[in-house]
C-alpha cells in the first residue's frame, strides 16, 4: 500500500516485500547522488583540459563536451531525479523504483561513460545511447500523468521530449552543418532550465519560505506569474530564432522577463530568510537567474563584454545554486528527516554562492580568464562534493519513521 507522507513523500507500507535496495526506492536518491557527484568531478575535468593540464579526447571537443555534459547531462539528471518523485505525491501513485529505476539510471551513466572515454565497444553507438534517457523519462512520467488525469502537471513531458529533441540537434550540428549551431542550441537549453527553474520556483518557494520562516505566505499576483513565465518562453524562441529575429525584439523580451522574474522574486522577501539557510539559498538563486536575463540584455546592447557572463549568472548562480539547494531539502524531506541544514550544508551553499560570485564578477572585472574558471570551478566541485560526502548515507539507507 502507498502512503503519502506529512512532508509530501510517498513510501511504500510493503517495505519488507522489496527485493531491492533502498537507494532504488525512489528516483531522487541515485539522480541526486550520481548528477551531484558528476557535476562535482565533470567541471574541474573541463578546466583541467582548458589549461592544458591533461589531455582528454571529449566527444565533440572539451568545450562542446562541457557544454553538453552540464545542459543534457548533469541538470537532466537532477530534472528527473525531482519530476519521477513528485510525480508521486501529484498523484498518489508509485512511478518509478527499484531494477527499473537501476536500468533508467544505467542508461543515463552510459551515457556520460560513452562521451567522455568513448570507448571503441559504444563508438558507433555513443549517440544513441545519450538520446535514449530523456525520452524514456518523459514516458515514465507521463504514466502516473495520465492514470491519475492530472493534467496540469502534464505540460512537464513535453518539456523532456523538446529537450531530447534539443540533444539530437546538438548532435546532429557536430556531425554536419546546421541551421542552429551548439552554440544557439546550448543558449536555448539554458533559457528552457530557467523555464523550468521558473515554474517550480513559482510554485514551491513561496510555500517553502512560509514553512521555514513561520510568517505569513505571499499570494501570487495572477498577471505576474504569467507574465514571468511567458517571457521566458518568448526568450526561448527568440533565442533559437536569434538569426531572423530583430536584435531589439531580443532585447525587449530579455528586459521584461528579467524585470518580471526580478520583482515576482522580490515580492517572497528574501529578508526574511536569512536565518534558513534552505531558504535564502533558493532566493539567491532566483534573483541570479533573473539578474541573468538582465545581463543578456545588456550584452546585447554592447553594454557588456560577452553574452557568457549572463548565461553564467543564469547557470551558475541561479541553476547551480538552485540545484543544490533543491537536492539538500528533498533529500532531507522524502527520508523522514527534518529540514534543517547542518554546518555541511551550509558550507556547501555558500561554496556554490561564491563560485557564481568568482565566475560573474571576475568577467566583469575583466580579471584573468584562467583564473575565473579554476577559482569557480574549484569552489563549484566543493559545493556538490561535500553534498555528496554529507549525503551518500542518507540516501542509501531506509527513511526513519515518524
């Protein structure tokens, strides 16, 4: 028998009938664990490689790797890890656990495995098996979708499959010219995170900062949400059109998305969160990712040196920070543990706060670019290995009871 817990977990009433360990039991302890250990070692590897300190033959070359590892690799990985679980208190029905959760999350590894050794046994399959994790999730979470008519939770599988077919054309232009390049493939891809960070954002933040402040939750203002949400999904457009779009089109869109987002992240009051680190960590991130499309905006009007230092405002600091602090509280909350960060997590946060602090403003600054990328990257490894350390316990052992 299913049960829904106080703090939204499902567990199982039949736990002595599983015939597989607890890490399977939901989806977010392997993604959690697997996607915070890759982020935390696939970094510094492309930094090493970007220095020149070692020699590594990445499919597609260290910087198209890089790209492609963080966008259809590492935020895919925690993407799924969060949707196959809250999918189940959306519906009150079990999604994915146990040797089908092994073989989903095999699949993600080949994947990873196959572009980074590509191994002689996976050449002549390495993008194939790369695209077959993002489709197979979005049919393992439209299942439960569609038994239980939840229908407003249903827009998440086309947003999986537009990704998959953001993954094939990211291939397909290393392989043969193409209309869309990886550069504009992988600018869309982050524009689509930050949809995604937007929507969950608009819909858990504000309860989260009631819950852990204990003070009175904001109403949402009905125009606002969709005006926050529809602008990012102009930007999306206008970013995979940017070649018959107007460059004042662009702009506009990334103002008022940027604005919108920034005063909607506002309206939560960050202030009141300073004593939860759980909290202030989530805000941080937002007003990163709104600050982000700012930047763009900016870059666009030459007002900047480079459109990279708004994406990294956009990854790092808001889809890094955000991540993070995501896998820290779930992870807490679906084992039956309370939702308070300990001195390791704190510590993790403010490593990842300060690695979007190093990456965005030493490019401001125009600091040394070798030195941008090995402070960032060393305090971004920091940041998830010590979730890693601090969480590989937790997520492998049974939940505790209530």
């Amino acid at each position: 028998m299913v049960l829904l817990q106080i703090d939204g977990s499902v567990t199982d009433e039949n736990n002595a009938k599983r015939h597989h360990p607890a890490f399977l039991n939901a989806a977010f302890r392997p993604f959690f664990l697997l996607g915070a250990a890759f982020g935390a070692l696939s970094i510094p590897a492309w930094v090493l490689s970007f220095l020149g300190l070692i020699e590594f033959k990445f499919y597609g070359g260290a910087y198209a790797w890089h790209i492609h590892e963080m966008l259809f690799g590492f935020f895919p990985a925690i993407m799924v890890g969060f949707l196959l679980t809250a999918v189940q208190t959306w519906t009150k029905r079990k999604c994915i656990e146990g040797w089908w959760l092994a073989a989903l999350v095999l699949t993600w590894l080949l994947g990873r495995i196959a572009l980074a050794f590509q191994p002689a046994f996976f050449r002549d399959y390495t993008i194939v098996i790369d695209l077959l994790f993002l489709p197979a999730c979005a049919g393992f979470l439209a299942r439960p979708i569609l038994q239980a008519k939840m229908w407003r939770n249903l827009f998440f599988v086309p947003i999986l499959l537009v990704m998959a077919m953001m993954n094939a054309v990211f291939h397909f232009s290393l392989s043969s010219d193409s209309i869309v390049d990886i550069t504009t493939i992988s600018h869309a891809m982050v524009i689509l995170a930050a949809l995604v960070m937007s929507i969950m954002g608009g819909r858990v933040f504000p309860m989260f900062t009631a819950n852990g402040t204990k003070t009175p939750r904001v109403n949402s203002i009905g125009w606002l949400e969709q005006l926050s949400i529809l602008s990012i999904v102009i930007v999306f457009i206008t970013t995979l059109t940017q070649n018959f779009v107007p460059n004042t089109l662009s702009i506009a869109v990334l103002f008022v998305a940027g604005i919108a987002n920034l005063f909607r992240a506002l309206r939560w009051r960050l202030w009141v969160t300073f004593q939860v680190p759980l909290v202030w960590s989530l805000h941080l991130s937002y007003l990163a990712m709104s600050l982000g499309f700012i930047l763009l905006a900016f870059a666009k009007m030459h007002l900047m040196p480079s459109v990279s230092i708004g994406f990294h405002t956009i990854t790092v600091g808001g889809m890094g920070l955000m991540i993070l602090s995501m896998i820290s509280r779930v992870s807490l909350g679906h084992t039956g543990r309370p939702i308070k960060a300990n001195v390791w997590v704190v510590s993790s946060l403010i490593a990842l706060s300060l690695a979007a602090f190093a990456r965005v403003t030493g490019s401001l600054l125009g600091m040394e670019y070798s030195i941008v990328i090995a402070s960032s990257a060393l305090l971004w490894s920091i940041g998830f290995l010590i979730f890693v350390f601090a969480y590989i316990r937790i997520l492998f052992s049974e939940n505790m009871s209530r």
